[in-house]
C-alpha cells in the first residue's frame, strides 16, 4: 500500500514539474516575441518561439493572448501568427478548444482589442451563434471594431421598421455606441428625416470655436520652421496672448475669433478669413477637464501642421495637400484637470492648383474608440470668451 501511495505521489509530483517547465517554456518564448525587433537575428528566434507554442497544446493559449497586451504592432504580429498555427495544430489533433474561456476573453474588455476580436473570428468559425449572445452587448465596448457590428445591428433592425417612433428609439441607442463617421451619418439621416435634432459636432467632440491670427509669411515654405510672435510666447508663457498685436506677412495682425457650425467641425480658413497663399496662421483654444485623463487629439488637415498643448510641442507633420479626412491624425496626450491650452500652426503652400486650395482643418478630443470626451460644464466667463471650450 505504501508503495502504491508513494508511486502516485512520484506520478503527481512529475506531473508538476513537467507543467511548471511547460509554463516557463512558454513564458519565455512568449516573452521572445514580445520583445522581437526588426532583423534577421531577432527573426530567426521568433520563428522558434513560434515553433514551441504551436507545438504546446491547448494550455498555451490564453497565456499567449494575454501577451498581446500592449505589444508593439511587430510582436502582435508575432503572436497572431503563433495563435493561429497553434489553433490549427489543436484541430488537425481532433482536439476542442476551451470554448468557455475563449469567450470570457473575448467580453473582457481589458484585453488587446485585436487579440479579443482574433479570438472572437475564431470561434464564430465553428460557433455562428457567437454574434448573437456577444454582439448586442457591445455597444460601449472598448473595442471600436465590437462597436461597429452592435451598432450596425440596430441599424439594419431601425432600417427594417415601418412605425417611425420606434426606429428613432433604436437609431438613438445606436447613435450611443457609435464611433464610425458611415455610421454615424447614416444614423444622423435617419434620424432628421424623422424630424428628430442629433449634434454629430458634439457627437464626436469636435472642438469648434478658436481664436486666430495671420498671415505670416510662409513664402517658399520656409514658415513652418520660423517661429513667430505666438510660437515665441507659448515657449515662454505656454499661451499667447490673446490682446497682442505682431507683425504679420503684410502688415499688423491681431487675434480674432472663428467659429464653425459645420457637423464634422471644420474650421475653413480659406472661406472664412482668405486663402493667403504662402501664409500660416496660429489657432488657440482652451479646453476645460475635469480631471487628469489621458486622450486622444485627433485632426484631419490638407495641410502643414504643428500641435501644441498647455506650451509643449506634441507633434508636427510638413507635408502639404494631402488628403483630408476624419481622424487622419491621433495625437495620445495627458490632459491636466482644469483648462488645457492647444495651440495649432496650420501652413499653406503657393501651389494654384484647384486641388490645392484647402486651406482648413478639424480637430476632436476623444478616447482610444473614438468616442467623444467633452469638456468640462462651461462657466460665464468662458461663454464670453471666444476660443475657450
């Protein structure tokens, strides 16, 4: 009997060893490919990462999705590949999945996006019945791309209906989650055709009153680099005054306001002000948190642009005419609570082309999903300001 129980105890205690090498092993090659750089010497030893998970079974996966967690988009790429070799080893072998923890981490918001939704393409292969228990619910998920197939759900089901009340119940709930400019004016058409009001400017946290001043000169591009009288001020005082008067490219300038009413919040300075060929102009604006928080500035421009906050330059790109669209830019800054200063250069070229004349930009302040983080309630003082939000 004692030789029994001690044969088993030895059996246990094997198995452990083996399972706690197992999960070093595969710490470790996870480990590689998280930390994967660029050249063939870093390549060569993903492949073998690769190799030892695809050969791990089943209990590799959930530490191998938890590894997409802020990796870089190299090492995600890595570990997709890893996932899905392993995935196809699994069944080749005959063996299940584990289903149920699959799917809790596809409804766990605290993982990777792109690992959750891998995971989630996965499943519906075998399991179409997937979208229906999951999708309804993500509506606020953290993933934009979870979003967007809830939201398109209420669409097509509000598209679908003949009574009018109850497709603006549900184009209204949709309108709550979305985050896709398509959708969002597919939703806003509806729903004014239905002679419902909707605020896309506010939906999206489109930052719509500034104050401005220009031209300065930008002849031969050489602007983007100089910087005039409100660049000078923000390194010093981290905004500009907004009562001073500079020389400009062809005279005095002063600071005035500009606003738009437009739903997507452009602020068009060739139609608004004038299209000054080989000009900059400075924009500011004031943002109001009522928290510390970390945001996403995102901007759409044809032209060249610098972006300051509360004084600090956060980024710049000098090329000019390129498309403009929403979102083309995602600037992720840390806001301070309390009013927050941007600053925004904004270039435009000599070029006479038609297609060259876009003298314009938009700017929003959201979360990772796009969706839209307001300023805090304005105040009396900031009403009668222009270019405070």
């Amino acid at each position: 009997m004692r030789q029994l129980v001690s044969g088993f105890a030895a059996i246990l205690l094997t198995t452990a060893i083996t399972c706690a090498v197992r999960a070093d092993e595969t710490s470790e090659a996870i480990a590689v490919l998280r930390d994967v750089q660029p050249g063939s010497t870093d390549s060569a030893a993903a492949r073998a990462a690769v190799q030892k998970l695809t050969t791990g079974g089943a209990q590799t996966l959930m530490p191998l999705l938890h590894g997409f967690r802020q990796a870089t988009p190299l090492a995600a790429n890595w570990l997709r590949n890893a996932f899905e070799q392993l995935v196809e080893a699994e069944t080749k072998a005959g063996h299940k999945l584990p289903q149920q923890e699959l799917e809790a981490f596809v409804g766990d918001q605290e993982q990777s996006p792109q690992a959750r939704r891998l995971v989630y393409e996965t499943l519906k292969r075998t399991d179409p019945g997937i979208e229906d228990r999951l999708i309804p619910g993500m509506l606020l998920d953290s993933s934009a791309e979870f979003r967007r197939d809830a939201v398109a759900r209420l669409i097509t089901e509000a598209a679908g209906m003949s009574d009018a009340a109850k497709a603006t119940t549900l184009y209204r709930k949709a309108i709550s989650g979305a985050v896709h400019e398509d959708q969002v004016k597919t939703i806003a058409e509806a729903l004014r055709k239905n002679n419902e009001t909707i605020d896309v400017q506010k939906h999206f946290g489109f930052l719509p009153e500034w104050s401005i001043v220009g031209p300065f000169d930008n002849k031969d591009e050489k602007g983007f680099a100089v910087a005039y009288g409100p660049e000078l001020e923000v390194a010093t005082a981290k905004m500009p005054d907004l009562q001073a008067e500079y020389d400009g490219q062809s005279g005095k300038v002063r600071w005035q306001p500009i606003a738009t009413t437009d739903d997507y919040g452009m602020i068009d300075i060739a139609k608004q002000i004038e299209n000054y060929k080989g000009s900059l102009m400075y924009a500011v604006t004031t943002w109001t948190s009522d928290k510390e928080q970390q945001v996403e500035i995102r901007l759409g421009t044809p032209n060249s642009w610098k972006l300051w906050v509360n004084g600090e330059l956060v980024f710049e790109r000098e090329e000019y005419h390129r498309s403009c669209k929403l979102d083309q830019y995602r600037v992720p800054v840390t806001l301070k609570s309390g009013p927050n200063q941007l600053m925004f250069k904004v270039c435009q070229n000599e070029m006479t082309q038609d297609w060259a004349q876009r003298y314009q930009f938009q700017m929003r302040i959201c979360d990772s999903t796009g969706s839209a983080i307001l300023p805090a309630k304005r105040t009396a003082r900031h009403a009668a300001n222009p270019g405070v939000q």
